[in-house]
C-alpha cells in the first residue's frame, strides 16, 4: 500500500491530536466551523477550551460565497489574526469552504480538517483542492492550498445516517475502478454493510495520495480522479435545481456508469466489464432511473473545468484499474451513454 499524506493522521482519539497541534502552533486565537449535525453529533469530542464556534447550514447549496461572508464576518469580529487557527469539523462542504475561507482570510491562516463523513475522509480531504460553488456550478471559485493538518477518525462515520454513509462509497469505488484492479476484486466481495472500513479508508487514501502526490496541481495524471465526475457534477448541477436533491456520491455513482459507457464506446471496456461496473453500482446505490438528456445538462458540461479549446474532456476507463485522461468526447456519444442508462 502507498503511503498515506504526511499532513493526514487517521486516530480514534483526534482530540488528543489536535492538542499537541495546538501546543505546536500556539494560535492565538481558535475557531471551529461546524453545521447543525457536526455541532450536536461531533462537537463534543473535541475537548477544546474557549473556541469560537461558527456554525452553519449544512448542505451543498450553502457552500458559497454568502456562507463566506460570514465566516469571514465572525473571525474579522472575534480578531482573528493571521497566527489563528479554523478547525474544519465536518463534511467535504464544511472542509471545501472552510479551508477556502481560512486560506482567503488575511491571505492565508492555519486550518485543520477533520472530516466526518466516509466521503471527505477519502476524498475530499486529500490533494489540497478548496472552493465554493458559484451560480450554480460545482467548485467554481477556488484553489489549490493543503491543510495543515488532517485528523481521520473513522469513529465519527456512527454519526451518519446510511444516506450519507453510502454516498461516500461512490468515490471509494472510483479509486478503485481507475487505480488499483485488485481493490475493486475486494470490493465486489463483500457487501457494503460488511465492508472492513478499518482497512479500506486507509487504502482508498492512499490510492488517492499515489495519483495526487505525482501531479500536485492536475496538469496531468491527477485528471483521472475525475472519472465519473464530467457527467455528475453536470448531473449534480441540474438535481440541485429540483426537490429531488442528489448527494456528491450518488451522483458520482450515476457519472460512473455513463462514463462507463462512453468507455464501452471507446472499445476500452468489454461488455462483461461495464456490465460488472453497472451492476455493482445499481445495487449498492438508491439512484433515479432516469437522467435529463444533454440537452438539459449541456450547459453544466461546458462549464467543467477540465475543459480546453477543444471541447469536452473526460476521464475514461481504459480497463478496470486503468484510466485515460483528456479524452475528447462528441455530444452524440454523450447522448448515446445517457440513453443507455435511462433506458426501460
């Protein structure tokens, strides 16, 4: 197994991690970003004297610029400065934003992630990407900045409901399907409830750090962790807009699947192979059986940022465990590989 971040510390006692931090750094001043569900659920197992607590609304369509501003509005009137330190104790939400905030406030101060849901300990919080969504669009405004710190204790997946606990799996099965064959074979052995989450967040980690740590800054092989994200994020975009909601996860799971079939187009994947990718995810995810057509998400797609002059880019499977980057891809493709999931 690779290595794991040498920012990253996975421990069931983070508490006591963030104290020796905390004598490390003497901040001179503390603040903890939390939303309604880590401040009831997580808060009390930091033992941290006197910190400002800054909470808010949990949720996608909070993470943007107004949520900023008060962030910003609080550690200006608490006066934080620049020797302060924002503890990020939550999801990919609260990581995202609240290490953009504190990376923006007085150019740049101490942040310490502690992700607390499976999916921003896997993913999000690794590889130093922060940003908040801006007109509608995933993750428009942002940069590239690494905690400080990032504190894992798988303990606090208890504190999940099994929506949000499963939406995390979907990028666990994408590292999987673009780096590493033989973690998918382990994958498929099991069920998600009897899944050894003691040895895979440690692995999925990893896989992520491997690809990250060759191309810090996604000029190149760090394109690939963007398999199945092309199509979900668009598909994201568009279920924000509507009462049916979709979680990060599950519309990764969805953009696996239609990638997936864009690679079977491509003659990269056999038959048996997108068939495998597609029913593994259709029974370990809740998903809509139908997908808006291009030309409802079109606009989302030419937005993404893997984009260039030439058109629309993916991130496509070549093999279960391989993955090619800055694939150009036709709308009629696209469209192919919507229908094919939406098909009765």
């Amino acid at each position: 197994m690779d290595q794991l971040p040498p920012y990253l510390t996975i421990s069931d006692q983070p508490s006591d991690v963030l104290k020796s931090l905390i004598e490390k750094w003497e901040p001179d001043h503390i603040a903890i970003l939390v939303d309604e569900n880590t401040k009831e659920s997580c808060l009390p197992r930091l033992a941290i004297q006197n910190p400002v607590i800054i909470e808010i609304q949990s949720g996608e369509e909070n993470k943007n610029l107004k949520t900023c501003e008060k962030i910003w509005s609080t550690l200006t009137e608490s006066q934080f400065t620049r020797k302060s330190l924002l503890i990020n104790l939550g999801g990919g939400v609260i990581g995202d934003m609240g290490g953009f905030a504190a990376s923006t406030y007085k150019r740049g101060i101490k942040f310490v992630n502690i992700p607390t849901t499976l999916l921003s300990q896997v993913d999000a919080s690794i590889g130093g990407k922060l940003g908040i969504d801006f007109d509608h669009l995933k993750n428009h405004i942002g940069l590239f900045k690494y905690p400080d710190h990032v504190i894992v204790d798988p303990g606090f997946l208890r504190t999940l409901n099994p929506r949000e606990f499963k939406s995390g799996f979907g990028e666990v099965v994408k590292h999987a399907l673009i780096h590493d064959q033989t973690q998918w074979e382990k994958l498929k052995a099991s069920e998600f409830e009897n899944q050894n989450w003691s040895e895979l967040i440690p692995q999925s980690i990893s896989i992520k750090n491997a690809v990250v740590s060759e191309d810090p800054t996604e000029n190149g092989l760090r394109k690939i962790l963007n398999y199945g994200h092309t199509i979900g994020h668009a598909i994201e975009s568009h279920f924000l807009m509507t009462s049916d909601k979709l979680l990060h996860g599950e519309a990764i799971a969805i953009g696996m699947i239609v990638e997936g079939h864009l690679s079977l187009q491509k003659g990269w994947l056999t038959d048996n192979e997108y068939l495998e990718i597609n029913d593994f995810i259709i029974t370990n995810f809740t998903l809509p059986e139908r997908l808006p057509g291009i030309e409802v998400i079109g606009d989302y797609l030419l937005q993404d940022k893997k984009n260039d002059s030439r058109g629309i880019n993916f991130s496509l499977l070549n093999g279960i465990g391989k993955c090619e980057f800055d694939v150009s891809v036709s709308p009629e493709m696209i469209e192919k590989s919507l229908l094919a999931y939406s098909k009765p």
